[in-house]
C-alpha cells in the first residue's frame, strides 16, 4: 500500500495514544541485575517547565508493509507557553506547510491549496505545556518516587508523553488505544545516546491478556526531559507499522525572538475558520453595489440547429451592475452570438419587480413583472454548501465533531438571461470539497467542488459536476462551471465575473427604464398568480384546464403557478431532473380565439409562424428552438399548450405532449 497518502485511519504518530490511564498498570523493571534503578524522573516537570525554548530538525518515518513514509519539519517549541512553530522542508508535496500555534491561537497554513486555517490552540497548547508533567507520571510507573514499584493497585492519572510535536496532515491518527489500567507495563531500560545527548530509555508494552497491540520505545533527554526520539509499533490488516519520529540538530534554549510564534498569512490565501461560511447569504446581501464584466461560456451546445449532432462553443459578454438579493440589476451586452429563433437583447433592465429587455437593432422591448426569491435561494444554497464541508476531521488534538449535511442543491448561473440549468440534487448522492484558494482575476476565492459520491456506489449521477470559485471577501461566486452529460453529449456552462468592483450603490435611475417613444412594446401583466406545492393542486385550481401530462420517472415535480391576468390565462407546471428541466404550459389570450379543437391553429401553408411543423398524436403542432429552450406546442380550442425543456431532446417533448390529449 502506497504511503505517500495515507488514510486517516491508517498510520500515524501517535499524539497521546499510550496514555497509561487511570486503574492499575502492571509495571516491570528491566535493570541490569534486577537492582532498583534511582528515580530519574522525579523532576522532569520542573526540569520541562524551566526550558526556555528549543530548535530541531524532525524526522517523521511511517514504515507499512515495505513502503516508506518520511516527513522532514524544522521544529520550534517553547514548552512553558505552549508554543511551537513547525515547516515542512522535505521536498514533498507538503513542503512549505506551516504550522503555528502560540498559546491561543493555531495557525496551519497548506501551500498546496493555499488555504490558511485559524482555530483555536487550547488543546494543543496545554499538550506542549503540560508534557513534562506526564514524563514525570510515566517515569513514576516505571520507577516508584521512592525508588521501588508501585502498587498494583494504584489509581494514577493518564500519562502521555505525546505529542512533542502537533500532527501533521501526512501523520494521521493510530489505532485507538484502550487506556483502561492492565493495558500496558512500563518499564526503564536504562540509558543511551540520541543525537549527542544522553537520554534515559522507557518501554511501553501490551500487557500480557491486554486487546491494544500498540507498544512504544521512548529516549528522554537526561537534561530537559524531552523526548528525542520515540517509536510506535502496532499491527493493522495484518500488516506491522512502525512510526518513528527522531529529533536532530537539537538546539535547547537557542535565545528565541519575541515575534518567532507570530504569524501573518500569505496575501492571497483564503482563511479557513470553523463556521466559515455560516453566514455567507448575509454577506452577500449586505452588498450595496456590485459592477463587472459577466462572461458566459456554452461548450457542447448547439443553439442554431437543434437536430445537429455536435456542438460548438457559444460566449456572451455583458457589463452588469446590481444589488445581490434584492433582483436589482443592469446588463449591458457587449458581445454576445445571433441565435436563430431567439430574442438578441443588448439591454436588460430590472428594479427587483420590474424587468425590460430591449433589442436595440429590433427596436423591440418587452416588459416582465419578475421577483426577487430566486437569487436569494442562490445565495442561501451557498451557505449549504459551506455546511456540507468536512471542516471537522478527528485528530487527537481537535477531538471529535460532525457537521450536518443538508439537501444539496448546486448554485445557478446568474442572470434572467441565459441561465445555467439549475437541477436539484438529492441529499446524498452528492459530495462537497473545499479544494483550495485561487485567484479569478485578481481576487482570491474559494474552491468548492460538488461531485457524485462514489462510495458504495450510491450515485446515478455520475454525469454531473459543478465548481464553484466562491470570493472570500463578499462570499459572492464569482466563477462558476458546470459540467454534465444526456445522450446527446457532454455540455459545459461557465460563468465568470471579471473586473468586480463593490461600491457603495448605484446613482439614482440606473435600475429603471424608458423605453424609445417609437419602440414596439409587448407587457406581460401576470396579474393575480399563485404558486402550488403539487401538480394535482396546480391543475384543480387553475383558470384554464390543463390534462395532466405523463413525463419520464427520472423527472420530479418541482413547483405550479397559475396566472390570471387582463391579458391572459395560464398554468404552468414544472418537472426537473438532474440535468434538465420540463414546463408544460396552458394558457389562453384575450386578443384572439384560437379554432380548431386538437388541431393546429392556421396550421396551412401561408402560415407564418415559426418552427418545424410536426405530429402529436393525432393533432399536428409545431417545434422551435430558441437559444437553451427547446419547445413543441400546439392547440385545442381556445387554449394553447407547450412543452419545453433545455438540454432534452425532441423525441422527449413531443411524448410528453401526446399524453396530453385535448379536455
């Protein structure tokens, strides 16, 4: 088993694991002659305590069947404050990973991904403080304070000689040892030299009937008590394990600095904390102002020919300011492809109620009556995902935690226009990772990673992933890319916000719009509407009727409204998937009646309606194409229906809409 990763429940050196624990410890005495050796350790407490401060190179050695695991770190400690700086100088993929902790506060910085962490340093430090006490402790179970064994029978407090030094993220934690008295025997093996130094020699070994197999070998300094060298043996699956961790170049009381424990992250770090992210919705919405250049991103799409069988990359380029949360937005297009079929707007405009979108080369505007909901579900579905990370993991010196796991739900793309597709994502089958910190221009960020769990193989959705780049100031997305695949390919959809800038507002009037006194205008007045929770519901209480359609297992209810406006009529019910999306829709105008029960309304040869004329069932109908949107509709009576989907095929919306048959 390769050991340049090991598992966290794999190999380890051990923090703490032989604490010789309250109850009886049988204690042997392996001396020359069977002669009581002198109670070597009865100051080490004092001894410890007065040690100002000192410097090592540490070697860190994991050996597990035939593999080799070696971790180099210079080490400072000064024992009596509980503090210690450590640096990872091997070489390794670790090389560079720091470690602070002075007194309170616990700094571990990762080159690799560029996160810092600050968390709070009790634990650890009162573990460096108060080792020489259970030096002392270990010294008296192997060598009475008088000089003779002690009684079997003696309640004496948990001693751990471990750790000298905290564990880093190469050196997870060992089997757990049962502290229980009978566990272990102490015993002195007299004295040698480590690193120059003279040093007393203690064996930490099962008991005989005792269920650890973990045993230990450790050489305390003569002069300071402090360990020198340790090494740890277990078997785990079968196989030995041998952790051994060796101090040389040792310097004691080297005259440290005042500032040798102060720390300073890196500038472009991301700071990790234990609630990062808990409030992340607030903050976002705490923004005043945001302006930036949007960039959107389509791979794998094609938006011009729905039958066409390979896609192509489409972009749009848009200057947006707004007011995250409140659905206040401006964007102005500044490139963006012609999409047959499809509306070319170059203005949007929304007061967070109100939206207008303006085709400048068309003259064309239309009026929407929006609302705000949506994009602060955005914003709360990013501090899930925040709460979803394993920020938690056990080490004998953090304790042990769990964070809850929410449902997942991966962040849309932002917008009105040309979103992304936003599936919900069942609890479970979907795993969040903080990758690391990067830099999307200029600005540092959050790595988050929403993969398919693949763990007893619980997800069928192995086609879909999701990273967010989330700004560590704001705790707004600033980057966003989405990847997913249906039978008729891969797509990828990303989202980039470049040149972000947060003001304090915006002037007055950049949130409303006039349009052109010669424009063609269409309003869309919803009038009264109402949301349902199931599509029965929806249907019952609709203003038109509606039969309700039979869609493929893979999809899932999502939400119904009924509208009831001056200018129209209509029901919409809406299924999703994990990929894609489905509305059926039922709506009837007051301008026109719309002939012809189950067949197509001036479905002839003069008509001048766009799409493909089509079959559906016994009724005849027509399919567009319109940028993401896909759409088969047809007529009965008055009442005309759709079915639309983005990233679904054709042959799926026309069964749709032939389960549907006319009321």
């Amino acid at each position: 088993m390769p050991l340049d990763k090991p598992s966290p429940t794999t190999i380890a050196v051990v923090v703490g694991v032989l604490a010789v624990a309250g109850g009886a410890v049988a204690v042997g005495l392996l001396t020359p002659g069977g002669q009581t050796p002198p109670p070597v350790g009865h100051d080490a407490s004092e001894q410890y305590a007065a040690l100002d401060g000192l410097s090592a190179t540490v070697v860190t050695t994991v050996e597990r069947g035939g593999e080799t695991n070696r971790t180099v770190r210079e080490a400072t400690i000064r024992p009596d404050d509980g503090q210690v700086r450590l640096r990872t100088v091997d070489g390794s993929a670790a090389d560079g990973t720091v470690v602070v902790a002075n007194g309170s506060t616990k700094w571990t910085y990762d080159p690799e991904t560029n996160l810092v962490s600050r968390t709070d340093a009790g634990t650890l430090s009162e573990r460096v403080r108060t080792r020489g006490e259970r030096i002392e402790r270990l010294f008296e179970r192997a060598v009475g304070p008088d000089g003779t064994d002690p009684a079997s029978d003696e309640s004496t407090p948990g001693v751990s000689p471990l750790p000298v030094m905290p564990q880093g993220p190469d050196t997870p934690d060992a089997p757990a040892t049962n502290r229980s008295g009978g566990q272990v025997t102490v015993s002195y093996d007299g004295t040698a030299t480590v690193a120059g130094r003279a040093v007393h020699v203690l064996q930490v070994r099962p008991a005989e009937g005792a269920t650890t197999n973990i045993a230990q070998t450790l050489w305390i300094d003569a002069e300071w008590f402090v360990p020198l060298k340790y090494e740890t043996r277990w078997v785990e699956d079968g196989e030995r394990v041998t952790a051994t961790v060796e101090y040389r170049d040792v310097d004691f009381e080297p005259g440290l600095s005042g500032d040798t424990f102060d720390y300073e992250p890196p500038e472009n770090a991301a700071l990790v904390t234990p609630n990062l992210g808990e409030n992340a919705s607030q903050r976002i919405q705490r923004i005043d102002g945001l302006s930036a250049t949007l960039q959107r991103r389509y791979d794998g799409l094609n938006l011009s020919d729905a039958n066409a069988t390979e896609g192509t990359t489409y972009e749009t380029v848009q200057q947006v300011q707004l007011v995250p949360g409140s659905g206040k937005q401006r964007a102005e297009v500044r490139r963006s492809p012609s999409i047959p079929g499809g509306a070319n707007n170059s203005l949007l405009v929304s007061n967070g109620t109100v939206s207008w979108l303006y085709d400048s080369e068309t003259n064309n505007a239309t009026r929407l009556e929006v609302d705000a909901t949506g994009r602060q579900q955005q914003y709360r579905r990013i501090e899930q995902l925040f709460a979803r990370l394993d920020r938690t993991r056990t080490t004998p010196e953090d304790g042990d935690g769990t964070i809850p796991g929410p449902g997942l739900t991966p962040v849309p793309g932002p917008g009105v226009s040309g979103d992304a597709p936003t599936p919900t994502l069942p609890a479970g089958q979907f795993g969040v990772s903080l990758e690391g910190a990067a830099q999307v221009d200029g600005r540092t960020t959050y790595v988050l990673a929403i993969r398919p769990e693949t763990d007893g193989n619980e997800s069928t959705l192995g086609n879909y992933s999701q990273t967010l780049w989330i700004d560590a100031e704001t705790f707004f997305p600033v980057k966003q890319r989405t990847e997913f695949g249906t039978a008729g390919g891969r797509f990828t959809v990303s989202v980039t916000y470049r040149n972000v800038t947060v003001t304090d507002g915006f002037p007055a009037g950049t949130f409303t719009f006039e349009p052109p006194a010669d424009a063609n205008v269409t309003r869309s007045d919803l009038g009264s509407s109402q949301s349902y929770e199931s599509p029965d519901e929806t249907v019952e209480n609709g203003p038109v009727e509606v039969p309700k359609p039979t869609v493929p297992p893979s999809f899932a209810f999502s939400s119904g409204r009924t509208a009831d406006s001056a200018y129209v009529e209509s029901v919409t019910l809406t299924y999703r998937n994990e990929t894609s999306r489905l509305i059926v829709s039922a709506y009837a105008t007051n301008e026109s009646a719309l002939p012809g029960n189950g067949t197509e309304t001036n479905g002839t040869e003069n008509d001048t309606r766009t799409g493909e004329r089509i079959r559906i069932g016994d009724r005849t109908g027509r399919y567009t194409s319109a940028g993401l949107t896909r759409t088969v509709s047809w007529a009965c009576g008055e009442v005309r229906y759709s079915v639309s989907g983005r990233f679904v095929s054709k042959g799926l919306l026309i069964e749709v809409a032939a389960s549907m048959s006319c009321p």
